[in-house]
C-alpha cells in the first residue's frame, strides 16, 4: 500500500473516517474557561455529538478534568484504544508529539483548520495511520454527517 493513501483529503475518506470514529484524544485541548477558543468548543461540539472525549491538554498543569472527563498528560498514558487524535497544536510543535503519537498508534491524526506539517503527516501515514490536515473536525463533521 502507498502511504499517500493514508492522507485523506476528499469528502468520502472524511465520512468513512467520521463514521469509524468512537473516542477522539484531543491534544492541545483548551479548558472550559477559554470555552470561545475551538481548542475548547470544538471538541465540546463532538462531545455533545456523541464521540468520547480524552483531553490530552499541553498547559493548565492543575487540571485534573475537561468536559467531564479525566485529563491526561501524554497519549501513551490513555489506558483505553483512540481512535483518533484531534490536534490543537502550532505546526512547529507537533514534532515534538510524535513519538507519543506513534508509540499510541492511534487509528487517525486529524490536523485542525490551518494546522499541517507534512515531514510529521509522510511519517504517520507510513506507520499506517490515517491523517488529515488543515480542516475543521466540527465544520466536516456537521457538513459530512
């Protein structure tokens, strides 16, 4: 198999992707007090959509819980399988996840609206996880779902 094909970009890889997907890390998660930041009210929207939130935030080292759910610290402490992983991070910082990512094995890596790093995104397809780049989870979810 090419690792391109692990790069999806088109409405019908989204959908297959969206409908295969149960629990969703979200790394570089915000708290409910930056709620007006997507960081925040994204994964709130997929949380009220139905999907398992694990919060994977970078910063607020004193909480403990994000929409009601227990936060964690790095990928590889999530005792339960991710299907994907939601990234709210700078594109110079996300190498700096990568071994995390990697050592999880996450089924996906979904990359937010103006977020991409294409040495990261070659590296992850060709581990055999699915990434997309560059695009809303919560405007693709409400368009495709």
């Amino acid at each position: 198999m090419n690792w391109r094909d692990n790069i999806l970009t088109n409405a019908d890889q989204l959908r297959d992707l969206l409908s295969q997907t149960k629990t969703i890390a979200v790394l570089g998660i915000k708290t409910e007090a930056q709620a007006n930041q997507p960081a925040f009210y994204v994964p709130k929207y997929m949380h009220g959509a139905g999907f398992k939130i694990i919060p994977v935030p970078v910063y607020y080292p004193d909480v403990t819980e994000i929409l009601g759910e227990k936060v964690y610290r790095k990928l590889v402490d999530v005792p339960d399988e991710i299907d994907m992983v939601n990234v709210f991070r700078r594109p110079q910082d996300i190498p700096s996840h990568l071994d995390d990512i990697l050592a999880k094995k996450p089924k996906s890596v979904w990359m937010q609206l103006g977020i991409t790093h294409d040495e990261v995104a070659e590296q992850l397809a060709k581990a055999g996880i699915k990434v997309v780049e560059d695009r809303c989870l919560m405007v693709d979810h409400r368009r495709l779902i």
